[in-house]
C-alpha cells in the first residue's frame, strides 16, 4: 500500500502498491473491490507502464542512459513516461495532436519533458508518424509505444495482477477499461493463471467496437468517457480475445451518474474511465448473483484508473450537457 515503512529514494518507487478499495453499491452477497490508481506519484496507471517500460528498455539496450525517449501520446501516459524519464537519466519527449487537454500537457512540460504538437486534423496517427521521424533524426533514441509494446501489458502482469492476489485469497471475475487494453490483459493473464475459470470483462463506452471480437453489434460513435475504447480494434496488437469472456459497453449518461455517485457516496474522486468500470463491474457482480454468470469466487475486482481533478476543466461535475470531452 501506499504507506511504506522505510524512507523511499526516489518517487519511482512511490508507482505501485495501491490501496484495493471495496465499492458499496453492488448486490449483498458479491463483494467488488477497486484499485485506486490515483493514488500513484503522477496520479494515474500509466506511471506503471512508465517506469516498467523505461527500465526494461533500459536493461535491454533499446536506449542508454542519457537517450530519448519518444512517445505519441495526448495523456496520462505522458506524465507516467516523464516522470520515469527524468529519475531513469532520460529525456522524454511527446508528440500530442493540438486538440488534446491543455492540463496533461502543462504536467508533462512541468516534469522536464519537450512537447511537441501536430495538427489536430492529421490526429493520433500524424502524432505516431512524426515520433518516429524524430526517433531516425536523433541518436539513441526509442519509441516505446503502448499501443503495440507487450511491455505494457506486462507490466500489469508483473505489478497490478499479484497485488491484487496479495490483497485477496480469491477473485471471482476482473473487470476493467480498455484503452491500450494493457492494463485488462496485464491482470488477466494472472489471474487466468492462477485459476482459469476467472471472469474476465472488458469496458468500453458505447460508441466504441471492441466487442466486435465478441461478434457483438455495435454501433460506432462518439462518446465522452476519457481514455479507454477504440474505433479500430483491429489495429490494437495487445487485445488478446482469449483471454476475455465479453466487453461490456457503458453509455457516456450512465458513467457522468457514477462519477458524481462515487464522489457523492463513497469519496472516489476518479475520472470517468473509473466510473465505466464501476458501473460494468456492478453489472458483473450482480450476474454473478443471480447465477448469469459461473465466476469461483463471490468477488469482483476492477481499476480505477485516474482522477477526476484532471477532468474538473471539462465539467465532469457540471450536467451530463456541459461534460465536454
Ligand atoms: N482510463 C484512463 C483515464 C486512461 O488514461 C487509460 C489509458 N488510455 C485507460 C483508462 C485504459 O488503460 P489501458 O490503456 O491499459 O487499457
């Protein structure tokens, strides 16, 4: 958790450890747990990825101390990434489409790290293109890429997925966002392994299509809930359809309700993608008790993957018609 007992070096080691909290709002008999992800030193889940991806690349030569390190990305991700960089000896360097929050990119700048910004109308593609024509035009410099970097699920799979086996003897069912989808593969692959009967679910807002794997219906749109959901799942190298029993999609109305809910109620001041997976994660625990779903044990565990301070410009407190995403 994130007390520690003994005086910690650098903010790296602060990454991690998060307190695994139970939601109240579900049925009696099913207990939903979640991992509160804000809680780590820049506030999201991607500073896991941040400091897993830097120091494995760093091991394996792909970059030396004192390179750089490029990523496309308009996010958490960023501050996650910056804030490994500048304890790793790394420059870092984003490359965000214009019409990205404003907040993100004042934190990354803050960490020591160069943003650069394309044309919004080229969007997240235009991004990924010019990182890597920056990475040919220095020396030593990676591009780590979440979207396609099996370090990023991995490092779930070595940090978020034990923790929560350590907090708990048994899980009924995991459940969480899908953006990279690193995260839900990360915990899934553990858990599958320590009992492969373990429910797996998926959250995207609807709109979104990565239950198009599930030979589900889905109508593409535009939606509100920030950082998780896809138009192209195709494309996404790290959704592993094996590994998942279905994705459930949560309507943008349904996720501005929990976000004020879980302020409200149980003081979770998570952003939007958290609300999703809470409102998906109470769908799952309330199948499991009423027998719609055969999970092996009477719990659910979900991520809770950011804050809602970073969202607070947006109007996610405001009505469901001022929420801007
Ligand atoms: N929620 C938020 C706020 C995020 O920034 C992200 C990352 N895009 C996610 C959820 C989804 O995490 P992942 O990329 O691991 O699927």
């Amino acid at each position: 958790m994130t007390s520690h007992e003994r005086p910690l070096e650098s903010v790296l080691e602060t990454v991690g450890r998060t307190p695994l909290v139970r939601v109240h709002d579900g049925p009696e008999e099913v207990a939903i747990y979640a991992k509160l992800e804000s809680f780590n030193p820049g506030a999201s889940v991607k500073d896991r990825i941040g400091r897993y991806m830097l120091e494995r690349m760093l091991e394996r030569g792909d970059v030396s101390p004192g390179g750089t390190v490029i990523e496309p990305t308009a996010g958490n991700t960023g501050i996650g990434i910056a804030i490994a960089a500048e304890q790793l000896d790394l420059e870092a360097i984003f490359v965000v489409p214009e019409r990205f929050s404003v907040e993100k990119q004042q934190l990354m700048a803050a960490l020591g790290a160069e943003v650069i910004n394309t044309p919004s109308d080229d969007g997240m593609d235009g991004a990924i293109d010019r990182a890597h024509e920056l990475a040919e035009e220095l020396d030593d410099a990676v591009v780590p890429q979440q979207f396609s970097n099996p370090l990023n699920s991995e490092a779930h799979y070595e940090t978020t997925g034990p923790e929560i086996y350590d907090a708990l003897d048994e899980v009924g069912a995991v459940v969480a966002g899908c953006g990279t989808a690193g995260t839900l593969m990360g915990i899934a692959r553990y858990a599958r392994e320590q009992d492969p009967d373990t429910y797996v679910a998926g959250v995207e807002p609807e709109g979104s299509l990565y239950g198009e794997f599930f030979g589900e219906d889905r109508e593409e749109g535009e939606y509100k809930v920030e950082g998780i959901g896809t138009h192209d799942p195709a494309t996404n190298e790290l959704f592993d359809p094996d590994l998942v029993d279905a994705v459930h999609a949560v309507a943008d109305e349904r996720a501005h309700e929990e976000v004020a809910r879980l302020a409200r109620e149980e003081g979770h001041l998570v952003g939007s993608s958290a609300a999703a997976a809470s409102v998906a994660a109470k769908r799952v625990a309330r199948s499991i008790a009423d027998g719609g779903i055969d999970a092996p044990s009477e719990s659910v565990v979900t991520v809770f993957p950011d804050s809602s301070e970073r969202y607070l410009s947006k109007g996610i407190y405001r009505s469901f018609e001022e929420w801007e995403c």
